[in-house]
C-alpha cells in the first residue's frame, strides 16, 4: 500500500480547490462583459428544477443496479 506525505495531501487540496474554482470563475469573467439575452434568463430558471427532477425521479423509479423502472416500489421514498 502506498503511504501518502503531508506534502501529497497538500498538492491534492489545492489542485480540488483550483478544479473546483476555474467551472465558477470563468463563466463569471466571461459575462460580466456581455449582456445576457432575455430569452437565455428566461430558459435558465428552469435548470434546476430540471436537474432537481432527474435525480428525483432515477432515485424513486429507477432500480440504480439493474436500471429498470420499479414503479411505486420504493413507495417509502416517495412519500418522504
């Protein structure tokens, strides 16, 4: 088994921290110069009510060893 140093566990923080900070900032820096188009607004309010469903739904209707549909199976779930 390999034995990972303090240094190691260093470099993994910060490349996370740099992984997971350039998805935010560019976007950011990218339109803060232009202006958004309405339309663009207007379909983004319904991402994450989209995403939220997707995960909702594989998770109450979706037997995730399988991948078939279970139906009301997981009934618990759902009414939680």
């Amino acid at each position: 088994m390999m034995q990972y140093s303090s240094m190691d566990h260093f470099i993994l923080i910060i490349c996370s921290m740099i992984a997971a900070f350039i998805p935010r900032f560019l976007p950011l820096k990218f339109f803060s110069t232009r202006k958004i188009p309405e339309w663009f607004n207007e379909w983004m309010k319904y991402v994450p009510v989209s995403l939220f469903t997707a995960l909702v739904v594989r998770d109450l209707f979706v037997n995730t060893k399988t991948y078939t549909f279970v139906g009301l199976e997981y009934m618990a779930k759902l009414l939680a």
